[in-house]
C-alpha cells in the first residue's frame, strides 16, 4: 500500500461481528486511563498494584480498567501465587497505539 492508494476494506472484513469488536477496542483505546496502563504493559509485566504505583491511581481504578481490557483481550495475566502479573495481549492494538502516538506528534 502506498500512500497515493487509499486502504480499502471489503465487505467481508465488516460483519457485525467484528464492527462490534472494532468499535469495543476503538472505545478501550479512547480512555486515557486506559491507554496509560496499556503502555505501561508494552514495557513488561507488571502487577495491579505495581501498576497503581506506577501510574499513581488507586488499585479499584486499576482493577476496573485490567477487566475491561482482558475482556477485549488486550491484557492477559498469570497468577504467582495470589499475586496476578498482567501484560499486553495483542501485538496489533500495541501497533495502532505506536502508529497514533506517532501520528500526534507529527
């Protein structure tokens, strides 16, 4: 593709499906709390209350965001014990956040 050809999507590749999956990751990547931690879990993983420290927000804030972002599956996690260390689940979403980082500070 290059940039004198616009990206075309078929009709096939927009079922109701997957519009709602787009629209539900499109909604994820639209809150700033959101994104923060999901920028935080490109770097490594990390626990809730690693990741409260770190983005200075309370462990219910962070615990709310980590459901809404495992149930699109952007985050997964493992259990250490009582102890749950999430990371990033999808290379693709963290491609369209480096694309749009970089696109905003064009």
């Amino acid at each position: 593709m290059t940039n004198d050809q616009p990206y075309s999507i078929s009709e096939d590749d927009f079922d109701e499906e997957t519009l709602f999956i787009v629209s539900q990751t499109f909604k994820a990547l639209s809150d700033p709390t959101r994104l923060r931690i999901l920028h935080l879990l490109s770097k490594g993983e990390y626990s809730v209350n690693d990741i409260a420290e770190k983005l200075s927000l309370l462990q219910s804030t962070v615990s709310h965001q980590l459901r809404f972002l495992k149930n699109l599956r952007l985050v997964k996690f493992r259990r250490e014990g009582t102890t749950l260390y999430y990371s990033h689940d999808d290379e693709h979403v963290l491609s369209i956040l480096k694309q749009t980082i970089d696109h905003a500070q064009h």
